[in-house]
C-alpha cells in the first residue's frame, strides 16, 4: 500500500514506566491528590477509567515527570494477570500518575494516537505479545522488547481515515449490543412472569407431594475426590454451569479416567431426561439433560431423575 511503513514502535512513540526504586507501597495512598492509576483502570472499555484510581502525594507525582499522563496517553500493562490489556486516555480528569505494573505509550507527532492505539488493540500485535510471554515463569513484558515490536504506519490522514471507520464500527457494534441486552432483558422478564403465572394456581388447586415422589433418584455427585486424567470422561463443577443460559459448559472441565467413571453408581451417572441444580453456591440453578453424554459431577451438584410418569421438561421448569 502506498506510503505504508513498518515502523518499531520506540520510533513512532514515547515510551516510559515507573521507574523500580521510586517503587510505592499502599502506605503511601492519600486522602486526596494526584490520581494513581492501576492496571483497574483499564478494565472499563477502550478508555481508561479513574474511578478506581488512588492518590498519591503531590511530592510523590513530582519526583517523576516522565510519566505525568496527558490526554491521549496509551497504557499498556506489562506484568500481571492483565498482561497485553491496553486503555487510552480520554479526557485527564487532573494530575495523574502511573503504577510500575503499566506503560506509557505517547503517540510521536504525526501519529494519531487514536491509530497507535487500534493498532496496538489489533490481533496480530496481541499475538507478538503472547509469544513474548508464553513460558515465562513471570510473565512480564520488559520495556526493551516492546520498543522493539513493529506496527504498521500509513500516512497521517490515512490514519485518521481508519480511526473514524472504526469509531463507526464499535458505535454500531455497542448500540447493537445494548439492544440486544434489553431485548434480552425483556424477554426475560416475560419468561420469568408467565413461568411464575403458569404455577402459582397450582399450589392452590393441585395434590401437592414431595420432590421425592415425582423421582426414582435424588442424589449429589461423588463426595471422593475425582482422579485426573489428560483425556476420559469429562468431569463439571458449578463453574461449568451457566446461570443464564442453564447450559453445562464443557469447554473447560478437566477430565476423569474410564474406569473411574464406569465404577461410579448408576445414579450418578446422568442421562437423557434428568435434571441436574446446584446445591451450594447459586443455589438451584436447574439444567435438563438434553442428550446422552457421558460425564459425571461434583457433590456440589444435585441430580433428581424424574419417575417414568413425570414429564422431565415439566420437572424442569417447576424447578425453575
């Protein structure tokens, strides 16, 4: 493309941290003064957030210009559990400062700082920085290294040009997740009113029994210890069930060897029709075996298999 460049990123910015012997403690936080932002700051979006932000001493802000924030300031955290997370400023809501755990990244005269900081968002750089980090026994991204990555470099208004078909992008894209959030909403609403409208006579009108005479079985999963195993039969916490989808995930459950599955009581076993809810935690979540899989689950999780005469969508749904 024409008048594209491929350009380190120490030449295309200002790059600075906090340096380790000016290191803060807790202790220090004040009351009020400079703000001191965390790797919490960049939890909220694209931009960075000063909510959670601490206050340092104006001494203590002082002591270190070179990484007194302004206005389109990229930050970047280079250690942590956020490692690779990214923010831009804004809008500087008044004197502030940053933690060892981030970076400074200050867009060079013809560089929109928006640009840089889509670029450094974008899933090729991302990719550059999990290569960095992947084996490390610390993760941590050394300041040497990032000053070393490439990012691609149009001409200033092609830049801009980009920024502003993004900017349209992720406004339509949040417009559109927010309708759908409230359309979700509502149709929960809905749900959760005629379900409840759907049982609240039968308490009055109906024979009411116990859980147990609707169920040949009531139990919970293995009180033992389960042993893992690289590949079998997949085994689910209360992690692995999602509270608004009532859906087993079990993209990341680990796994229990055959033999220990295959020891297991018939009753702890499920099978199409039961249904499974949680006993601690989000207490009674229910989810309706749906197919014939193999898995087995954590005493922290109930089983009630439905007698041959009861509906099991309907045992689900009184559940519910």
């Amino acid at each position: 493309m024409s008048g594209w460049e491929i350009k380190k990123l120490d030449d295309v910015s200002y790059l600075a941290g906090r340096i380790g012997w000016k290191g803060l403690t807790a202790k220090e936080y004040t009351p009020d003064g400079p703000l001191f932002l965390s790797v919490h700051g960049l939890n909220y979006g694209d931009y960075v957030d000063f909510g959670d932000a601490f206050h340092i001493s104006q001494e203590r802000y002082d002591e270190s210009p070179e990484i007194m924030l302004r206005d389109d300031d990229i930050l970047l955290c280079k250690d942590g559990a956020g490692i690779g997370k990214l923010g831009i400023i804004d809008r500087l809501p008044g004197l502030a400062s940053i933690n060892s755990s981030l970076l400074l990244i200050r867009a060079n005269e013809g560089v929109a700082p928006k640009y840089l900081y889509h670029a450094l968002c974008s899933p090729i750089f991302q990719r550059v920085v999990q290569e960095r980090i992947d084996g490390a026994t610390t993760p941590h991204l050394y300041q040497r290294e990032i000053k070393q990555l490439e990012i691609p470099l149009p001409p200033l208004p092609e830049q801009n040009r980009i920024v502003a078909i993004l900017d349209e992008a992720f406004q339509g894209i949040g417009r559109a997740t927010a309708n759908a959030q409230k359309n979700l909403a509502n149709a929960r609403e809905l749900f959760e009113s005629y379900l409840q409208s759907s049982f609240a006579n039968a308490w009055r009108t109906c024979e009411l029994v116990t859980l147990a005479d609707l169920a040949t079985d009531i139990t919970d999963g293995d009180h033992m210890p389960p042993p893992k195993a690289p590949s079998g039969v997949p085994f689910i916490t209360i992690s692995n069930i999602d509270k608004e989808t009532r859906n087993i995930d079990f993209s990341d459950t680990f796994k229990v060897p055959r033999y220990y599955f295959d020891g297991l009581k018939p009753n702890k076993k499920p099978k199409l029709g039961d249904v499974l809810y949680t006993v601690t935690g989000s207490f009674g979540i229910p989810v309706l075996i749906g197919e014939n899989r193999d898995f087995c689950f954590q005493r922290h999780i109930g089983l009630v298999r439905p007698k041959p005469d009861v509906d099991s969508e309907w045992l689900y749904y009184l559940l519910m």
